[in-house]
C-alpha cells in the first residue's frame, strides 16, 4: 500500500480535530497514513526531506499556505508528491490548483488524484550572516508586500478574523505612513535591464491578493516562466492604479512608474540597506541581494490536471 505522511499544523486558522479525523480516515482509504506534529518550519520542512527520503509517494500538508510553503521546500525536486489539506485563512495554493477547500473533499480528492508537476521560483540570498537558498511556490518580493507580512504576523488574531480586509488595511497604512515618500534604493537588474525601484513582486503563477479569492495578474497571459513587477514609487494614487489594472484588466503593464518583466530567466535585487523579503506569505529575513530563477518541473503535486 502506497504510503503517506500526514504534517498537521493545528495553529492553522480552520484547524480542528473534527477535520482531523475526518481526513485520516479519508486518506486511510488509498494509503498507509503517518500524522506528524512538526514544531515549527524548520521541523516541517525536514519531516517532509526526511520523508521524500524514506520513499514516502505523498507528503501532505495540512494547514494554511506557510505550512504548504516549508513543505514544498522539503519536496523540491525528489520523487514524493506534495499533498495539499487547506485549512488556512486564505487557502492561495489551493485555489490555485483547484483542490477544494473542504478538508474532507480535499482528501478525497487526493486520494482518488494523480501527480503533476509544477513549477517553482527559486531565490539565492546573501546577506551580512548568511545565504540562504528558497523556492516560493506562488509569489516572493521584497519592499512593501513583504513589510505587510510583517505587520499581519504582529496581528495574528486579526489575520484569522478579518482575513483579507486585514491585509489590505495593512498595505494601505504602509503606502500612506512609509511608501509614499519612500526612495528607490532597490536595484533590478533583469537581462540586461536596470530599474530602481521601492518594491518588487515576483508571480510564479496567478495569485491571490489581500482582495481574498480575486486573483492579480501582472499579464494578461501568463506563461511557464515567473513574471515581476517594479514599482518606482507607491504613491497612494499610482498603488489604486495598479490594482486596478491588476484586478480588472488582468494586467498592470503600461502603469507610470511600473516595469514589468515577464517570464524572465534570472532576476537580481540589490538592496541597500538590505531589506525584507517574504516568499508565498513567509517572512523569511532580510537581504542584501535576492537572485530568482524559474526552477521548472521542480515539484510533484496531487492536484487536477492543468485544463
């Protein structure tokens, strides 16, 4: 029988032991199941390597999208398959592939699924202590998105209250008490392009806002290869500019102030002072210089096949 490691994070807003049993009797159906209480995203992460390395068929990750994030990162590029049980505030990655956000449906699904692979971004930092080597699984950046994340982890029982009322009320504080006046002290350097810039966003694949279940598209059509954004400034006015073309148009090229890098092979960002960054809602430090590539295939997933 095909085996299954089960990583529960039961700090997950949706987390509860009604869903819990549900989904192991669920997942009892089609594998041998192991549950696992990992402390932490350190502990995660290396239950899934460890897992991937004991020739585990599927890790499954039972929580919000950080706990998907860390073990994505343990999965990357082995032979066992990435689960997905969302019981998250927000759920991205599981809107993303079309899993159904119902803890017991989505067991079902996975149990009855086939693996796919997807593709990943992968991030190279350096910073005065140490390097650091990530992939995000939908979205990184650097500047104002990532000062967001900081601002909600600060506010936790709001993020599970308020969801994503909450994050927008956050990034609009941030552009009117810090982004308005902020200088570009980012540099991009993207094939053979050079932008400064006060923040940058990297999509992997269409994503989820703090607008909840309506995605923003940096293009109208996204390919296989991550797409960024560079804002020069974040003027009040010129950030209700690009959600608005980000959510109505399905694409914010053409904004003043807005480069667009699509499905770019190698993008670097200097930052300095360095600056925090964050990948799939995950503050994950501060750095001096970020280097993303696209990471194809690196991923398998129990998710339904791309339409």
């Amino acid at each position: 029988m095909k085996t299954l490691l089960l990583i529960a994070n039961p700090s997950a807003s949706g987390f509860t032991g009604a869903a819990l049993r549900d989904v192991e009797a669920t997942l009892g159906e089609g594998y041998e199941v192991t549950t696992a209480w990992p402390n932490g995203p350190a502990e995660s992460r290396q239950a899934a390597a460890d897992a991937a390395a004991e020739g585990y068929s599927v890790v499954a990750a039972m929580g919000g999208d950080g706990v998907i994030h860390h073990v994505a990162n343990g999965l990357a590029f082995t032979g066992t398959s990435l689960g997905i049980i969302p019981t998250g505030t927000t759920n991205v990655v599981a809107r993303l592939l079309g899993i159904p956000l119902k803890p017991k449906k989505a067991a079902s699904r996975l149990v009855a699924g086939q693996p796919r692979t997807m593709n990943l971004a992968h991030i190279a930092t350096e910073n005065p202590l140490a390097a650091r080597s990530e992939y995000a699984v939908f979205s990184l950046g650097m500047g104002i998105d990532a000062d967001v994340v900081a601002v909600s982890d600060r506010r936790p029982t709001s993020k599970y209250h308020f969801s994503s009322l909450t994050f927008l009320s956050i990034a609009a504080g941030q552009v009117v008490r810090k982004y308005h006046s902020r200088p570009a002290d980012m540099l991009i350097e993207c094939e053979g392009d050079r932008v400064h810039a006060t923040s940058v966003l990297v999509q992997v694949h269409d994503l989820y806002t703090y607008w909840g279940r309506v995605p923003l598209r940096l293009t109208k059509d996204h390919g296989d290869g991550p797409t960024a954004l560079a804002m020069e400034s974040l003027s009040v006015q010129r950030t209700l500019g690009l959600a608005a073309r980000g959510l109505m148009q399905g694409r914010t090229e053409g904004q003043r102030g807005g480069h667009v890098f699509h499905e770019f092979q190698k993008l670097i960002v200097h930052a300095e002072p360095s600056a925090a960054f964050q990948a799939d809602g995950e503050l994950l430090g501060q750095a001096d210089s970020v280097e993303i590539t696209p990471a194809y295939d690196a991923l398998s997933v129990i998710a339904p096949q791309r339409s």
